[in-house]
C-alpha cells in the first residue's frame, strides 16, 4: 500500500528522495549550498532526526524550505503537504519517479498518515544512520525488436537506426532486486514488450503499456541525462524533454534533446552551462500536462540567468496528446514543428523584429535614389546619405577646396569656380553647417568672406551657418554639432551640406578604436537621417592611398569617396586626387590641379594633369602596394593577391583584378614560369 511509512521504508527513512531531488556532492550533516534557490552561503544540513526517525533538511538562511522529505518534494513540485490531496500527489510522486513499485498510482488505496511517527530511542543508545542506496543487480536478455515493437517506435516517427544510436533494446527477460532485496523477473510478451535504455552502470526499463512503466537496474547516475553522449560539439537548438521517447522521436526528426529521469527532477546547473556553450538556445520542450507546464514553468524560471526559454506545445494535454512524440504521432511534420519554433521565436525577438522591419529591403518598392551633390566628370564623390572624406598635409589647400564645395552650395550665380568639381546648387535654401575645430575665429571669418566672394553672394545667406569650436572640450563639440543639425533640420526644412573641418579634434586619440568607430558610426547615422553629405575633413598626411589611424581607417570604410589634397612637384600648385570611390576605381578619377591667383586674390582651377601623369601615378602608388604586400612573404596567389589588395586599398573585387592586370602589364610583379600559374612573385 502507497502510505508514508511505506515510503521511509523503501528509502532509507527518507534519505534516497533527498539524493534523488537534490542534486549535487553533498553529505549527510555537512552545510551545502542549496539548489532549490540561489544560495549564496552554505548553510543548508540534511540531518536524521530522533524524533521522526527520518531524515530532514534544516536551512538556516531560508527556513522556508526545512522539512523532511515529502515537505521538500512537495516545495519542488508546487505542492503543499498541509493539503491531504497534495499530499497524496506527492507520495505518488516519490513512488513514480524513485521506481518504489508500491502499487499503481491510480488504482491502489493510499493510507496517508499526516503525523509523523515517533519511534523513541534511549538517549545513550547510537542513533543508526541508513547505508547509502546500493546497486541493484540486474541481468537481461536482448531480442531482436518484433514487427509490433518497431511499429510502436515507427509512430513516432523513431527508426531502427536511432534505436540503435541511443542503445536502446529490445528485452526478453529483465531480472533484479526490490529495495527489500526480493528478486523478482519481467517478461516481455506482444502486450506488455519491455524496452531498456542502456548506460555505463545502469538499464533503465521502459514498458509503454504496463502498471509499472519505468524501473532500473544498477546504479543510476545522480545526474542521468539521457542522451547528452549522443549531441554534437555544437549546435544551434538543444531541447530538453520530459522523457526518453521524446528525446529520441525529436532525434529521429533532425533536433538535438536530452532528458532528465523524469520532468519534476532536479537540473542540474553546471550541465545546462556547459551546454550553453555548445548551443545557441537551450529549450524546455515538456509535457502539456499538469505536472509539465507546472515543471517547466519552474525549470524556466530556476534557469533563465543560463538563457534557457520555455516552449509550450499546441497540445490538448491528455494522455493521447500531451508531448512532441504525440506530436509527431498525430501527423505532424518535421516543418511544422519548425514553423512552431519560427513563430517562438517571432515572439521572443518581437520588439527587435519590429524595429528591424523599416530596415527591410523590398526589391519590388526600390529606394530613393540618392542625389548627387559633388562630383568630378560625373563620378560622385558626395551623395546625400553618405559620408564624403577629404585629406592632406597642412597647407595644402585642403580648407580653399572646402570653401569651394561650399561656395558652389550657397551660390547666387551659375559658371563660379568650383576648382574642378560640379556642385548641387541649394534652390530649396535648406541648412549649409561648417564647424571648425582647429582655425581661429579670425583666420575662420577669413575663411568665410572667401567663401562668399567666390559664390558672389553679396551677404552670407541666412541658412549658411559657421562656428569656431576651439574653445569647447572635445566632447561638447560632438554634442554641439548633433543637436544644431537637428535644430536647423527642422528651421530650414532640411540639410543641404555639412563639413566638419578637422573631425580629428572629435576624438581624444585618432587611434583610439573604440572613440573612432563612435564618431565615425554616429556621424553616418546623422547623414542617413537628414538626407545630406557630411563632408569630413581630417588632417592627417596620407600614406600612399590608406588613410593612417583608426579614425582614418574607419573614415576609409564609411566614405562614399576620400578625396587627397596634396602638392604637386611645382609648390604653387595642389593636386586632387582619389583615394575612394564607392563606384569605380580611384584611380581612374582624373587629377585636379588648382593654384593661386594673385589678381582673382583666391584659387582657381587649372584643370586636369596629363593622362601621362595620371598612369605614373598610378604605376607608383600600385608599386608602393605591391612593396607593403611582398614585404612579409616571396610568393602569393592570385586569389590572395587580389584580396590583399581588396583590404589595402578598399576597392570592389573587380577593380583589384584591374589593377593586378596592369602590376603586370608594367612588369611590377612577375609570374613565375616554374610553379604554377597561379602563384606570383615579386620583381621589386
């Protein structure tokens, strides 16, 4: 009969059901750290106590959960021992999950006895402390699965092969011992067959259609976790069910599960960590039952700091239809259960997924196209939306060429001197901004007046604004020039240019990656939010065609072009020239010469150097790449080659086999004829 007594009986007075739901290294009478919460001092002791002739649990630091065995279960389950109903559910329980074999849960009469029962001992006589739970010794005879056994597994959609994967048997004979030592033996037959799930030191039996559905043999793991010998070393989804079954019917389907000895056992933690290494998402996949959802609501909760989340089946939770293997037996297909997980995971990623649905390309509804507001020749070097670089050494004319886009912008006239570049006039008056971070207000005001004499503007329009940032710390002026773009956003019904002269002086250090990505990310985002270029001026002298610093190379990266400005052999005389074109290759982007006028008292345009010039320079800044690539290494590919360029210089695949071409056309690298065809050296 299902009783109390009967429980501390067949469980050394209770201590095997402590073992069994408190999982971990501990000993009788020393302090632990308890897993039922996240303890933080050990002072929890399972002690045997004279009284109640059992074994409890006393928590110093959460009396809560002292008490003995079944009060201890019960708080595991959600379950009061106060309530005779919920004691009852707690016995069955014990009787279920330790394999006790006290009769049916169902249909055997249970004589709970509320009151504990005193057996007092003279107090000089030793209190006998029960010997730890032994192995039970077993011996079984495998068979060959029937036709009926393998149909059995096939409605789940499991197959010999997985069978055989997990060690799972078919068994003819299954001999052991009760917990009171009496031998007794199973026997399979075509109404009640006998499965065993094979370990190490232990067989767990399973008879689907039996009174007593699971009993075991040997010595089972504190820690049994069916399946985890059979996982990958990584994986993207890891269930874990409420059984054996389940984890083999989702295995036969293509997922990866484990499981437990039963849904109310204790998890162990250190598993579920190493596991969310290997894994992207742990998911409890339990029964829809009472007992499950109640499970796996608690399991969630205990394990939502490891990342693990809870999966509830569309089930009706009745005995016909309660787990994924009834899932599957009911008709349902691998896709549908990967359609539930899709839609598991729409909710769990809602907020995340609705943000991310404006970003969205829809190939049908093309973007606006960007307008392009600066370019040389019709290629674009500043677009709306994008950021647009200038570099070079001081004094060489980086701030006149500036003051050239600008005027070009703000404009009363057509046919003004743009040194060379074709600039979209602003019709709609919206905002023109220049913040200067290095010049004084003097030299900037200079600056200025330039600018309107070269536009022919007789006054500085109203939506042209200036400012000298010098005076501000580094970090004011950041915040400075977001919030006036987003005032004058708003005044002058948009953005037409921004030019930032020396975004160096954004930063404490232009080799400071993690301020460098800030600035650069942060300035992109404003370009893409207003709808204009923001021309980005750094005052850094360039080395060959890379920009130098992490705020160069973030810039280089970002840019729809970077423009040089450099002197060319004769002083008098500055030189543009190409470093990036998101479109084509820098190096087809003619070189612009400009200079200055005494009588016009401002520089002019001298139009483009020879096409002579322009293969010589390409020749030489090719020559310096080819040095930086060989310098390292004798021989490389083709394909490493081209993709070494690809990283040098920031340019698309196709331009790099151009420019490989012509390394080659101009013998600055050399095949070599004895290895292969695809190996080049250098001739430098």
């Amino acid at each position: 009969m299902l009783s109390k007594d009967a429980v501390l009986e067949r469980t050394n007075r209770g201590l095997d059901v402590f073992k069994h739901y408190i999982q971990g290294g501990w000993r009788v009478g020393r302090n632990f750290l308890n897993p039922l919460y996240e303890d933080h001092k050990a002072s929890c002791n399972i002690y045997f106590d004279r009284k109640s002739f059992s074994y409890r649990l006393k928590d110093f630091g959460n009396d809560v959960y002292s008490g003995d065995c079944f009060d201890i279960a019960g708080k595991i389950k959600g379950l009061n021992c106060s309530n005779p109903q919920n004691f009852v559910e707690i016995l069955k329980m014990i009787n279920r999950d330790l394999s006790l074999g006290l009769g049916n849960d169902d249909s055997f009469a249970v004589s709970v006895s509320m009151p504990a029962i005193s057996k007092k001992q003279p107090e000089n006589t030793p209190i006998s402390i029960p010997a730890p739970k032994k192995t039970k010794p077993y011996s079984v005879i495998n068979q060959t699965f029937s036709a009926r056994e393998t149909e059995f597994w096939r409605q789940y959609g499991i197959l010999p092969e997985i069978l055989k994967t997990y060690k799972v048997f078919s068994l003819k004979e299954f001999k052991s011992e009760n917990n009171e030592g009496k031998p007794f033996t199973l026997y399979s037959t075509d109404n009640e067959p006998i499965f065993g799930y094979s370990g190490k030191r232990h067989i767990k039996i399973y008879r689907p259609f039996s009174e007593i559905r699971f009993l075991y043999g040997g010595l089972l793991p504190d820690n049994y976790c069916f399946g985890l010998e059979q996982l990958p070393s990584k994986g993207d989804t890891l269930f874990i069910t409420g059984g054996e079954k389940d984890v083999l019917s989702l295995a036969a389907h293509g997922f990866h599960a484990i499981c437990f000895n039963s849904e109310t056992s204790n998890i162990p933690q250190n598993i579920i960590k190493k596991l969310s290494y290997r894994f992207k998402h742990i998911i409890l996949l339990y029964d829809t039952d009472k007992t499950g959802l109640e499970s796996s609501a608690k399991h969630g909760q205990q394990l939502s700091s490891l990342g693990v989340k809870r999966l509830v089946l569309p089930l009706s939770g009745t005995k016909q239809e309660k787990d994924i293997s009834d899932f599957f037996r009911i008709g349902k297909t691998k896709n549908d259960f990967i359609q539930l997980f899709i839609e598991f995971l729409d909710n769990l990623y809602s907020e995340t997924m609705a943000v991310l649905k404006p970003c969205e390309i829809d190939f049908n509804n093309p973007p606006i196209k960007s307008e392009m507001l600066i370019s040389i020749n019709d290629v674009p070097l500043g677009t709306q939306g994008n950021l647009f670089g200038i570099t070079g050494g001081e004094g060489t004319g980086k701030s006149n060429f500036v003051g050239a886009l600008i005027a070009g912008t703000i404009c009363e006239k057509d046919n003004i001197d743009t040194l060379g570049t074709i600039i979209q006039r602003n019709k709609d008056s919206k905002a023109v901004l220049l913040y200067d971070t290095e010049q004084s207000e003097t030299q900037l005001y200079k600056n200025i007046s330039s600018i309107l004499k070269r536009g022919r503007n007789k006054t500085m329009p109203a939506y042209f604004k200036a400012y000298c940032l010098t005076s501000m710390s580094r970090k004011e002026r950041m915040q400075a020039i977001v919030q006036s773009m987003d005032k004058f956003y708003y005044q002058f019904s948009g953005i037409q240019r921004v030019v930032i002269d020396g975004i160096a002086d954004l930063v404490r250090c232009a080799n400071d990656e993690a301020e460098s990505v800030g600035v650069i990310d942060e300035l992109y985002r404003l370009a893409g939010i207003y709808k204009t270029c923001i021309v980005c001026v750094l005052h850094f002298i360039p080395n060959g065609m890379k920009l130098r610093g992490h705020l160069g190379s973030e810039l280089q990266r970002k840019a729809a072009a970077i423009l040089s400005i450099e002197k060319d052999e004769n002083p008098q005389i500055s030189v543009v020239k190409a470093l990036k074109v998101r479109d084509g290759s820098p190096l087809d982007v003619p070189l612009v010469q400009f200079a200055w006028d005494k009588e016009k008292e401002m520089h002019v345009y001298l139009g483009e150097k020879p096409k002579e010039e322009k293969e010589k320079r390409k020749e030489t800044e090719l020559m310096g790449v080819a040095k930086t690539i060989f310098a390292k290494q004798r021989f490389c590919t083709y394909v490493d080659l081209c993709e070494q360029i690809q990283t040098l210089l920031d340019v698309k695949e196709r331009t790099a086999k151009s420019y490989v071409k012509f390394m080659k056309d101009r013998e600055i690298i050399l095949r070599d004829t004895a290895n292969s065809s695809y190996f080049i050296i250098s001739n430098i």
